[in-house]
C-alpha cells in the first residue's frame, strides 16, 4: 500500500468510527474531543468512499440521510474552503451549475412570498403568487432526472464506490415529494400551517444540501476521472431530457438517423420475417413504452415512442436494473425479479397517478421455449382515455 492509499485509508477509517458513533449517539462530542484536528484533513472525494461503505451494510436510507446530514455539517467549512475543480463552460455539469444560480435566485423569490402568506393566509393573490412561484421550482427537479439518467450510469461504469449515488437518489425523491405536497397543501381549503411550514423550511435545506454536495464533492470528482470522451455527449443528452431555466444556447445534435444495414437476410420471427428497420419502427410506433431487462438484470433495450413516460437514456444500457430505481424501491425491484427468475410468478401490475395522468405500469417475465427465465419487459401506458371508454365505437364507426 502505497502512503497516499495508506492515509486515505486512515481518514476513512476515522470517518466510518465518527459515523458509527453518531449513528449510535446521535452526535459526534466524542470522536471531536478524541481527534479536534481530524476536520481539517479530510478531502472531499473521502465521503464518496465513506458512503458507499456505509450502503454496502445495508443501513437503512432514512438513516443514512439523517446521518449525512450531520456529517456533512461537521465537515461543511473544510469542504467549502477546498479548491475545487471549476466545470469547464459547455459541459452539462457547468449548465447544471448555471441552473443552480437560478434555483437560487427563485428560492430567494419564494422566501419572502412565503412569509406574506403566512401573516395574511386568506390573501387569495398572496396564496397564488406563492403557489405559482413552487410551481416554478418544481420545474428544477429535472436537474435531479438528468443526474439519474445521463450522470449516475456513467458514474457506475468507472467508479469503484459508486453507491453514494443512491443517497443522492433518495434526497432526489425527498425533494420532490416535498415540493408537491406544498402545491397541494396551497389547493386545500384547511392548511396544516405547522406541516406547512416544515414542507418548505425542509425544502429549502434539502435542495441546498444537494447543490453543495454536486458542486463541492460529486462534480470535481468526476472532473477528476473521467475521461472528458466520455462527457461529451452529456449536454446533448441533459438538453434531450430538458434543463429547467438556463438553456445554453448550443443547437441540439440532430438525432442520428437509424439505417438498418442492407442484408438479403430477414429476422424470421416465427410468424413472418421483418427487417431490423421495421423491427426497430414497431416498437417505436406502439403507444406504451418498451424497457428489456436479460436474465443478468442488465438493461439492453428501450424503445422510443413519440412522448416516453419515463425517461430514458443510451446510458442506462447495460447498468444493473436495481440502480434504475430510488432506494426506497430497489427491495420490491429485487423481489419482483427473483419471483419471475425461480418461476413463482410472470406478472406484476401497479398504477400511480402522475402530473394529472394514470399511469399503468407492467412487468413480464421472458421465459424461452423450453421456459428458461431470460428476463423482464417492462410496459408503461397512459391509460386515462382507456379507463373513461363507455359502450361501443365500432370500426364503421369511424
């Protein structure tokens, strides 16, 4: 082991005993008092080691989200005063930032019009204006859908100790939940003020909490190790799923034609033989969004209709189905799979209703010929106008 390994692992050792302890305590007096000059050493990619370590043993994610935010506390001084690595200008993770100013800049909108609702809460314009401002900020958390589908994946394939991402995940979720409750608590006719007033105070912490860590932490270490190749078509991707205010103004690549190769050979599918192109047009013309899964629990394909429920991007393509999914759902992603892989079931069905639509959302086990588990497709659907359908409308109908 070399002496930077050497101390590296010194720091992380100290760190998981601090962690244990507030874990155990609720607080960390004595580890400070034991080591008072310990704060000052760390170094920010430390807690991408420490957190990964701390989710490998299976602690309960309510837990570790409570727990980092007491460390990061502790720590907040020595991570704001490190050097950090500045993202270069026209990269997703410098639009990312310049979305971050904006988000800053609502919040400080949002705090003052929170205050007047609250000393004038029958104030019908006070109610809207606030209500309008949240809805704004609804707006941002396509940032965290962009970390979760173009970031997050990349970050699997390189890193080691990738799991810190699912911490991460699980604020994503905190937030977003959050944030829509408040909306709605602005639509009822009785207000919780107390609830209300802790929706936005932790609304306001968590968003926060999230931008330091992506800029203090989690985007310098990418810089970092990542090779910039692997970068490069990370804005295109981020634009594709939709930044929320700041749009660099840098044209969109056109979305690459697919031209299936020329081949006298057909794919026989059983009941007739189609090209690759009319293989690839069916599934991107059916209205429900296709995912495959192989009996590895990898992803190896989506379709791409014309509005996609969920979305999806090339970067998922072969990362493990269980990091598609918020922590608080891996467990259920688990049982489904093994349920489908030891033959106990071959469907599973849920729906939630989502921005005003009812989403239903189905699994299929793929079994072979001789019924050898080769994995899930997953198929999503709209089905407001199906389930609202009454009598009959026949095809002379038409």
């Amino acid at each position: 082991m070399t002496e930077l390994n050497h101390t590296r692992a010194i720091r992380h050792n100290k760190l998981l005993e601090l962690s244990y302890q507030i874990l155990q305590t609720g607080n960390a007096r004595e580890f400070l008092t034991r080591y008072p000059d310990f704060v000052e050493q760390v170094v920010p990619s430390d807690f991408i080691l420490l957190f990964d370590a701390l989710i490998r043993q299976d602690i309960e994610i309510q837990k570790l989200i409570i727990l980092s935010n007491k460390v990061f506390n502790i720590f907040y001084q020595t991570l704001l005063s490190y050097n950090r690595i500045e993202p270069p200008a026209g990269t997703l993770l410098w639009a990312i930032e310049k979305n971050n100013q904006a988000m800053n800049e609502l919040l400080d909108e949002i705090r003052p019009a929170f205050r007047l609702f609250l000393h004038e809460p029958a104030n019908k314009t006070l109610r809207s204006n606030l209500q309008l401002l949240l809805n704004k900020l609804q707006l941002y958390t396509r940032i965290y859908t962009i970390k979760e589908n173009v970031i997050f994946p990349a970050i699997e394939k390189v890193w080691p100790e990738f799991r810190c991402v699912q911490l991460m995940w699980a604020f994503h979720d905190e937030i977003r939940s959050r944030i829509q409750e408040a909306i709605g608590t602005l639509s009822s006719d009785s207000i919780d003020f107390v609830r209300f007033n802790r929706l936005i105070g932790d609304i306001f912490f968590y968003m926060k909490t999230i931008q330091f860590r992506d800029e203090r932490i989690l985007f310098p270490e990418i810089i970092a190790t990542l090779e910039p190749k692997m970068m490069e078509g990370w804005l295109s991707e981020g634009l594709a799923l939709g930044l929320p205010y700041f749009i660099p103004d840098i044209p969109s690549p056109p979305k690459p034609e697919y031209r299936a190769e020329p081949s006298p050979d057909l794919a026989d599918l059983g009941t007739g033989k189609l090209t690759l192109e009319q293989i690839r047009l069916i599934f991107n013309h059916l209205p429900v969004d296709i995912t495959y899964v192989d009996e590895k629990d990898e992803v190896r394909y989506f379709s791409t209709p014309p509005r996609r429920i969920f979305p999806r991007t090339v970067g998922i393509i072969g990362r493990n189905v269980k990091n598609c999914h918020p922590p608080d759902s891996v467990h259920i992603v688990e049982k489904i799979i093994e349920s489908f892989r030891n033959g106990e079931k071959d469907k599973a069905s849920f729906w939630i209703h989502m921005r005003g639509e009812l989403i239903f959302i189905q699994y299929f086990a793929v079994r072979d010929e001789e019924g050898k588990y080769r994995g899930i497709i997953e198929v999503t659907q709209e089905i407001s106008e199906i389930k609202s359908l009454e009598g009959e409308k026949r095809l002379l109908d038409w």
